[in-house]
C-alpha cells in the first residue's frame, strides 16, 4: 500500500484538463472532501506551463494527456526538466487506458496513472486517494510493475 496521510499535507492542486465537465466534476470531488485544497483549473497544457514559471507552485499536479496546443506528456517532459518544478507530485488523469500511455507516463516521471471513472462515487474516491497520500515521502519513481498494476486496476 502507498503511504497516506490522515489529514493531508496537500493544500493545493492544478488540473490541466480542457474538458469543462471533467474540471467541474473534479473540483466538487475536491471540494466534497473533508480537508479540501485549493484548486486551480487550467484549460491547456501551455496555460499550466505558464502558470508554472510564474506563480507559487502546488503540492499536486494532475494532469490530463489529451490536451490542445501541449498534451500530457509534453507537460510531464517539460516539468521534470525544470529544475524549480521537477519533484511537483505528478498524477495523470486521462480517459486512455492504452498501455503505451501508461509507460510513456512511467518513463517520463508521473508518479501515478488513473484512467478517469465513470461514476462520481469512483471519482471522489480516486481524488480523495489523491489527496491523502503521504507525497513527501512518495517515491519520486516507484516500480514499473507497481505503477502498471495500479495504472491497469486501481488502488483506491
């Protein structure tokens, strides 16, 4: 089992996501949890990337793959190749359940990969997980077997 918090030490998240309904069934999964973080929302990937150079940076980031002007996984590369952001926990929230995504997320640092639910009861349990794992002492690169299972059959 991955370490978790009882009173989570995440106080605020992104989402890059530019589905309206999936941002907005998010923030209520968030908002609908005991110690609810603050939340921003950002439509692209190339709004996330500029957010990132100026603003504070969050204790979560999640992030879907499917994304106009830069998806996912040009995000992922490009905030591990920052020196300021590089150990921002990174968790990829997407609709693919392609293995090959699963992996590029592995190789390029995501610490997990959760395809997204198709009930708000499976969401808000999912983002609640999210919330409440221990990232201060989450590996920065768990197993690949490990990240697959979870990435295939869940953990939360």
């Amino acid at each position: 089992m991955l370490p978790t918090l009882p009173i989570p030490s995440v106080k605020n998240i992104i989402i890059a996501d530019d589905d309206w309904d999936d941002q907005i069934l998010f923030k209520e999964a968030v908002d609908n949890h005991q110690y609810a973080p603050f939340i921003q929302v950002f439509s692209s990937g190339n709004k996330l990337i500029k957010a990132l150079e100026s603003g504070p940076l969050p204790d979560l980031i999640v992030l879907d793959l499917n994304m106009p002007n830069k998806n996912g996984i040009e995000c992922l590369q490009e905030i591990r190749s920052n020196p300021r952001q590089k150990n921002i926990p990174i968790v990829i929230f997407t609709t693919s359940k392609d293995i090959r995504d699963i992996e590029l997320c592995y190789i390029h640092g995501a610490q997990l990969f959760f395809s997204k639910p198709h009930t708000f009861e499976l969401l808000k349990n999912m983002v609640h997980y999210m919330i409440s794992i221990d990232w201060l002492n989450f590996p920065k690169k768990t197993d690949k077997d490990l990240f697959i299972e979870i990435a295939t059959k869940g953990l939360y």
